[in-house]
C-alpha cells in the first residue's frame, strides 16, 4: 500500500487516478477506447463540477456563518468530499497549549468511532509528551516559554506521528498544518481505507485549500472577538470620561471680588488632569438671604474659596481613577479648616499607601482665597507655580513653595505662602500639558513663551474667559493647527475685581 509520509508530499504528476484505471483496461477494440474516453472526460468534468460547488458552498459559509463552531463542523465533511476519501478530522491547537479533536466526519459511522479514539488518544499522547518536557526545560531554565515557535512545531510533529501511528499502516493518510499569522495553530488530516488510494498532488492542493479556509475562519473569529473587546473598552472609557468631566467643576461658581474661568482638554477620553472650587465654610450672609437663595454658591460660602489644580502622573483611565480620588480626599481634608500647607501635608499621609501600590504621584497646588482681605494663600506639592499678573506693575511673578509630591514621602512637610491681591490682578492655574506642548519640530512651548502670551492677554483682555481662549489658541498654533496635544491641558484664570470689606 503506498501511504503518503506526513513529513513529505506526493511527487505525482496530479492526474487522478481514475484516468489510470480506464488506460488500463486493456480493451482492443476500436470503439471502446473511445466510449471510455468519452465517460472519462464526463465524469471528471461532473467532478470538477462537484468540487466548484463544494468550495463555492465553503466560501459562502464563511462569509455567512457568525458561529465559528457552526463553520468548523463543515470542514472535515468538504475535505472529505472534495477528496473523495473516507473521511477527514480537524484538531485545534489550544491557546493553552493543549491539543484537541476539533471535529471528525466519517463516512463509516463504526469504522468513525474507532478513527476518534485513535486521534484521542494520539493527542493525550502529545498531551502527557508536552507537559513531561514543558516541565524538565522550565526546571534547568527560568526563562522558558510555552509559547515558543519550536515548541509549537515540536508538539504537532510528534502529533503527526502519534496519528500515524494510532490509526495504522492500512490507513492512507495525508495532513496539513491550519496556519493562521504565520503560526501553526492545528491539523487538518484525510484518511482512506481504499487500497487503490492515492494522494495525489491535486488532492493534496484541495485540503490545503480547505485547511486554510479554516485558518481564515479562525482569524476572523478571533478578529471579532478583539472587535467587541475594543466596542466594550470604548463603551467603558466613555461611561469613565463622563463620570470625570461631572466631577470637575460643570461651571465656575460666582465669587464675590473676583472672576473665573476653567477648561480641562484631555489627550485621552480620560485624563488625570483635576481642578476644583472648594468652599472652605458654609455659613448664610442673613436670613434673609438663607430664605430667598440658601443653595447659591455665590452666598453660601462667605469667608474663603479653595481653588486647587493638579495632574496625575500618566494619563488614561488609571490617571483619571486616582484623579477622582484625590478630589474626595481633597475636599474632606479642606472642611476640617485647616491652612493649606497642613491640608497638602494631611493629603499626602491619607494617600501615601494607594499611591506607592500604584507607582503613581501627584502634583497639586492648592490655594485660598479671603474675600474680605483679598489675600491668596497657599502651598506647592511639586506643581508647576501658578503666574501672578499685577496690574499696577504690568508684571509677571511666580506663586511657588517647597513641597514634593503627593506619594513620593509620608513624612514630607509642605511650605506655605501668601500674597496681596488687588483689583485688576490676574493669577492662571495651568498644568504642565501647555508648556510641555510640542510643535512639529520638536520645540516645547515652556514656561517663558506662556508668561509671556499670559502678560499679553492681562493687558488685553478684560474677561478671565477671554484669557483662557487666548492661551489656548496660542498655545494650538504653537503645536500647528489641526494637531492634538499628547498631554492633558488644564488651565484657570482667575481675575480680581475687587476685595469685599
């Protein structure tokens, strides 16, 4: 019996062999060879028909069937038929790393039964093989991959062999590998009893036809698969990116004595950029007025006003999870009254052990500010310093303290300081998403090109918006238009108009 090796392919010329059965009659006549000529050429005609149909049939399934089971349970029945053998089986190769019979069609349901318990057992053969070496080269070397290419190629070699073997010699046997990225991810096997059996190199082409049929359904399987992670992922990002723009402040509240404006522009959906207006203390201007507007911010806050930016380092959803936290612990730490160099200090003992487990810090600036002596106080945890623009100057000033990140030492101590403000003066709140900002040519925007556009707007610009939308706009021109930054952009401008006595 002449059984095509696994390791080797047929090197006959293609031609079925059929057509060797009808040239061997040895018939004399002069009609006969004709006739059988004639019936020769029908029937290949008839079966070349055949297996058109057939891979028309496999091509509309995979372009129809949304189940990947559903398509797997067609390929070793096409094989099979396209062959003309007496059946095919189709085993996968597990991202585990396990072997399985996949699916197994035989025309012979008795004959079928003894086919899937010799694959079965070739492949717990294989099994038990992999684990015993997994395990003897991961004892002499800590850097073992199960993954490996030659790994893989290893397993399904000796697979092969073990089918070979299970099935027996009386078996005409032919398989091929289902390669999907280039990598082997399982075998496509045709067998046949028939003693006459030949694999030639058209049937050979056949199951390599439907065998990559298999990996292009496995594929696109797999493809859909990342797709819905990627919907589900994008559908989460964006319930994450609402939930952080409610917590940031949804508009400035109305301040006795000054004016304000914010923006916060993430690079991502969400940013770990944070901003935010604290009331220090809630306590009603009269009754009066408690009666007629008692849940106004513009009234119910009448000593001081926290006013507080920080970035989170890194951006994304973790960025953006820690942001959150920040502010709740933020604004529990300003309601026990304390100044702001002891809140920054409080701050960082609360959240020293989450910030250490995450690997991420914090800057923050925070500030308050007295409506009734117009005094600004505050302190630095390694923020970038915040511009002052005094109008009776016309100059421009940092607001800075010493003080280290939020998270970096328990036991950090944060200075404090404080300034005079007076009508006309100007203070902006930024994070580091303007000054690193980067033009097409690699050049930042830093710190002394926005002191000096923020010195140009105060001398222009009347309204703490229009500030905000003159700095952006510098800053977007800067980076081209049309570019996104790669940092998260925060920015508040507060401007005084006058101290409540």
């Amino acid at each position: 019996m002449n059984t095509v090796p696994l390791s080797q392919l047929s090197s006959e010329s293609g031609d079925d062999s059929r057509r060797d059965r009808y040239a061997n009659q040895g018939d004399t006549s002069e009609v006969t060879p004709v006739f059988a000529l004639k019936q020769l050429v029908a029937r290949l005609y008839r079966e070349q028909h055949k297996i058109q149909d057939l891979l028309s049939s496999l091509g509309f399934a995979l372009r129809s069937f949304n189940n990947l089971n559903q398509f797997l349970e067609l390929i070793p029945l096409m094989a099979t038929r396209v062959t003309d053998s007496d059946g095919s089986a189709l085993v996968l190769l597990k991202p585990n790393g396990q072997v399985k019979l996949e699916q197994l069609h035989c025309q012979d349901n008795l004959q079928g039964i003894d086919i899937r318990k010799a694959i079965e057992s070739a492949t717990l053969k294989v099994k038990d093989a992999t684990a015993k070496s997994a395990a003897l080269v991961s004892s002499e070397s800590e850097q073992f991959d199960l993954e490996e290419a030659s790994g893989v190629e290893k397993g399904l070699a000796l697979l092969d062999a073990q089918v070979s073997r299970c099935l027996g010699s009386d078996i005409h046997l032919f398989g091929t590998a289902i390669l999907v990225k280039q990598m082997e991810r399982g075998r496509l096997y045709v067998f046949s009893r028939d003693a006459e059996y030949t694999w030639t190199e058209t049937r050979q082409k056949l199951v390599r036809l439907v065998a990559d049929q298999t990996a292009v359904a496995i594929a696109n399987d797999e493809l859909t698969v990342e797709l819905r992670k990627k919907e589900r992922l994008d559908r989460e990002l964006e319930i994450g990116a609402e939930i952080q723009q409610r917590l940031l402040p949804r508009q400035c509240p109305q301040i006795p004595g000054i004016k304000l404006a914010a923006r916060c522009q993430p690079a991502n959906r969400v940013g770990g950029d944070y901003y935010d207006f604290i009331p220090t203390h809630y306590v009603p201007l009269n009754k009066t007025e408690e009666a007629n507007d008692q849940n106004s911010p513009v009234t119910s806050a009448r000593g001081r006003w926290g006013i507080v930016i920080g970035d989170v380092m890194g951006k994304g959803v973790p960025a953006g999870l820690i942001m959150t936290m920040t502010r709740g612990m933020l604004r529990a730490e300003v309601l026990n009254g304390h100044t702001p160099g002891r809140i920054l200090q409080h701050l960082n003992q609360v959240m020293f052990a989450d910030l250490e487990n995450s690997h991420r810090f914090v800057t923050l600036f925070y500030s308050e500010y007295d409506l009734q002596t117009g005094i600004l106080a505050y302190s630095n945890a390694a923020h970038n310093p915040p511009m002052w623009w005094q109008a009776s100057s016309n100059s421009v000033r940092r607001l800075d303290t010493s003080g280290m990140l939020i998270g970096l030492d328990v036991n950090s101590q944060y200075e404090e300081g404080q300034v005079q403000l007076a009508a006309g003066d100007t203070i902006i709140y930024y994070t580091d998403g303007f000054t690193e900002a980067a033009n097409p040519n690699g050049e930042r925007f830093d710190e002394e090109n926005l002191m000096q556009v923020f010195q140009k707007a105060c001398q222009n610009c009347q309204e703490p918006q229009a500030i905000l939308e003159y700095l952006f706009d510098q800053v977007q021109q800067f980076i081209g238009q049309g570019n996104r930054n790669a940092d998260d952009m925060t920015l508040v401008v507060m401007r005084v108009n006058g101290c409540k006595n």
